[in-house]
C-alpha cells in the first residue's frame, strides 16, 4: 500500500501547489513531460525577463506598471478615490451591519476587521479625496495634507505606484510562481539560504525581486507563497521583514538626495551585504523568531523538512529541474492562473491602498509638522557617539524617522540648521542605516498589514528598532573603512 502512494500520474494530481518534496512522486510521461519542458522555459523566461530584464536603467515590469498607471491621466486620482471609498463602504457594511450572515468572499475580506480599521479606512479615504480634489480641480485644500512633504510625498509616487504594481504584479506574478522557476532556486540556494538565514532557497526570489523591482512587490510575492503553502509563518514574517529591500532605482534617488551619488555603488554594494547580515541577527532573535513553525493551511513544519535538502550533491541539479518540469505540467493553465491571481489581487488591493494613503499621509505628518522624531533622535544620540559616527547630534532625528518613509532620513538631515557642514562620512551613514531599515510605514509595513500577514503591528515596530540598532554599528564600521 505505501509503494502505491509513492506514484503520482499528472491526471491524479488535485493540488498544483502541493510541497516541493512530493513533486518527486510525481511521475512524467510522454506529452506530459514535453508540456511540462515547455511551460517551464517559456513561464520562466518571460517572468525572469519582465521583473528582472532591465531597459535603460528600468526594470520591464517597472515600464509596464508606470505604463499602466500613466494611462489613466490625472483620472487615476478619482480611480484611487473612488476605490479607497468603496473600500471604507464595504468595511462598514460587512463588519457593522451585515455582521456576519452573507458568506462571500468581501464577508471574509472584512468580516475580521477591527475599529481601528474604521478609523484608518476613514482618514484614508479623506486624505486621497482631498489630495484628489486639490491635484484635478485645483480647489483650496489643507496644506497640511496636500503638501510635497506630506500628501504629496505618499499619493503620487507610492499610492498610485502599488496601484499598477498590485495589478500588473498579478498578470505576471504566476509566471514566475507557478511554472518551476522557484523550484529549481530553490533547490539550488536551500543549502545556503537555510543554514544563513533560517529560511527556505526559494526565498533568494523575492529578495532579489525587491532589490531590482519594488519593496512592495517583495511583500507581495513572499505574502503570495505564504498563502499557497510555500512558507511557514516563521519564514514569510523573516523574509518579508527582513528581504524587501528598497529597489536600485530608489536607492539611486536616495544616495543622490543625501549628496553621495559618487559613492552610489560603494553604498549600495555595502547596503546590499549589510542587509543580509542583519537578517542573520533578527531572524534569530524575538520577535521572528517565537513565530510558528506552521503553513498557512495549519500543517506543522517537521525537522526533516527544515533539513532537507540542506546539503549540496551531486543530485541537487537534477532534482531542482525535474521539480521544476513537473511543477509547470501539473500546474494550472496560463490563464486560469493569471484569473485567479487577479481575482486575490482586487480583494486586497482596496485595503492596501487605503492603509497606504492613511498610514503613510499621517506619518508624514507627524514627521513633518510635530517634533515627536526629533525628540525620538534624542535616544539614538548616545549610540551614534558611542560608535564615533561623524556628526552625530545633528543626523540623530534621521534614524527613527526612516519607520515613516524611506526616504525621510536623507531629508530631515538636509533640512537641519547643520546641513551645509555635514560630513560626506556622515550622510554616507544615514544612507546606509536608511536602506537597511527595510520597515517603513508609508509603504511596505503597510502592505504587511493590509495583507493580513502574521505579524502584529507591535511586532513591526520592534522589528524596525532591532534593524535600526543592529544597522547602527555596521554602518559605522563599513564608513570608518571604507569611506
């Protein structure tokens, strides 16, 4: 009876997304094995060439979302308003009034939801129908939401660019998940990535996908492994805080900003391997570390299943390609999966863009119209001195402001009262402790949460500190060396 269950025909197969060591039971014969060549190279050539391929210093996919976007015209704003709107609608009927009778999948989207939901659904959809009316219309609004520093540094670029990520990301994202590329990743980087970081080899994707692409789209496609059973609660919430880096074009920005961009590639090289050193520390530490061992459909991760595949040998190759073969036979056809992955990505693209617009406007605010960040830099003093970083007193409010937007550092740093007589040593070092942050909450904290990812919103905060206080010492070091 066991012997039997070690076979698997591709017409018995009932799970497309069924865990990467039982593809090995899975057996290929004539077409299927051709179908399954063939889907494989073309999925992941074309997945590997949109999000990854580069054209003039731009990802493709990169091209394709603005391009989606720009269509639209300044009719994206009323688009956003009228989406982040229904959103709030939807929530009050669901939680307040329906209260759980209807069974559907809006029910289930926002059945759970808590009052302070209500509250951000609310401001959210206040602040982009300001903005919205101030931008298209030109009427007189709060500068207090509609300014470059405020509204302006979160709607536009962030709010209006997830919208083209989320929706083109769920056109070309099966791509590169469901048609084997992961698994042979997988295979390949599991005895590196496992040992290092905790983690599965699969996870080196969406890292990388980060880095060259967008942090949110990071967030997005490790949020999408979770739910089909590829990550355990521990790994998704390591990755996803720890992995989804700001993208090189950003990063450019960033450097640029600070007035470093003839260090750009120091930087961002010394960023890069900074990132996966702190992600050694904090995925060991509380609180990814008192995460569950469990898949998203309740399946305890064994031991065994941590250790295999730990070593390399000489099967390694082979294996991770017949993974992937198989994995693009038994899966869904190219269509069904871009409709479905289209279908999850509108029942959660109202809820994240609204939490954007809420979160990342009202962060903005504070940072900019209270001294709560400066007062925070107070604490971060003593450390920077400790560390004999150049300038201290004057970049302290730049460390905590970076939970706010990414690009907050290099800015409160310009716009002290010392900026003139700052250090290229010392914006090296905002530079540096800024892009490893990785938790920021006019973005990808944001999207964490708007997911419905594991991971509370204390947890987010803690995380952002732990990152902060490890990136402090590293950067440090790295400027005294190197810069």
């Amino acid at each position: 009876m066991e012997e039997k269950k070690k076979v698997i025909r591709v017409e018995e197969v009932t799970d497309p997304d069924m865990m990467s060591k039982e593809l090995d039971s899975v057996v290929l014969e004539g077409s299927n094995k051709t179908k399954g060549i063939i889907l494989f190279l073309i999925c992941s050539i074309i997945g590997i060439a949109v999000f990854f391929g580069q054209i003039e210093g731009s990802t493709i996919f990169g091209i394709i979302y603005n391009g989606f976007v720009d269509l639209f015209g300044q009719a994206i704003y009323w688009i956003l308003s009228i989406v982040i709107t229904a959103n709030f609608i939807c929530h009050i009927y669901f939680k307040y009034i329906d209260k759980g009778k209807t069974k559907n999948a809006f029910a289930d989207v926002y059945g759970n939801d808590k009052i302070i939901h209500t509250v951000l659904y609310g401001l959210g959809a206040v602040y982009v129908i300001i903005y919205t009316l101030w931008i298209v219309h030109g009427m007189n609004m709060p500068e207090i939401i509609i300014s470059d520093a405020t509204g302006g540094n979160v709607i536009p670029p962030i709010v209006k660019g997830v919208f083209g990520i989320v929706l083109a990301g769920a056109v070309f994202m099966p791509f590169l998940l469901n048609y084997g590329i992961l698994e042979i990743i997988g295979v390949l980087l599991e005895p590196l990535m496992r040992p290092l970081f905790k983690v599965p080899g699969k996870s080196a994707l969406d890292a990388t996908a980060s880095f060259v692409s967008s942090s949110s789209l990071g967030v997005l496609i490790t949020n999408r492994l979770w739910k089909n059973c590829v990550y355990t609660e521990k790994e998704m919430v390591a990755i996803m805080t720890g992995f989804s880096a700001v993208s090189i074009g950003f990063a450019q920005l960033v450097i640029d900003t600070a007035g470093c961009g003839a260090q750009f590639f120091e930087i961002y090289a010394v960023s890069f391997v900074m990132v996966f050193l702190i992600e050694m520390i904090t995925v060991r530490i509380p609180p990814v570390s008192k995460k569950k061992d469990v898949y998203y459909n309740g399946k305890v991760q064994t031991e065994e299943e941590r250790k295999e595949g730990a070593r390399y040998s000489v099967q390694t190759i082979p294996t991770g390609i017949w993974r992937s073969v198989k994995r693009a036979a038994i899966a869904y056809s190219v269509p069904k999966n871009v409709s479905l992955s289209l279908k999850d990505s509108i029942l959660v693209l109202p809820q994240v863009l609204t939490m954007l617009s809420a979160i990342g406007v009202s962060a903005m605010i504070l940072a900019e119209y209270t001294p709560v960040f400066k007062w925070l830099g107070y604490i971060f003093q003593p450390v920077l001195m400790l560390c004999q970083v150049p300038d201290a007193a004057a970049i302290a409010p730049s460390m905590p402001v970076g939970i706010a937007e990414m690009f907050l550092p290099v800015l409160v740093m310009n716009s002290t009262a010392a900026a003139v007589s700052i250090s290229i040593q010392a914006r090296v070092f905002v530079c540096l402790v800024s892009m490893c942050q990785i938790i920021f909450f006019s973005e990808t904290a944001t999207v964490m949460m708007a997911t419905k990812s594991p991971i509370k919103f204390w947890e987010i905060i803690v995380c952002f500190i732990e990152r902060t206080l490890i990136a402090i010492p590293l950067a440090s070091l790295a400027v005294h060396l190197i810069f």
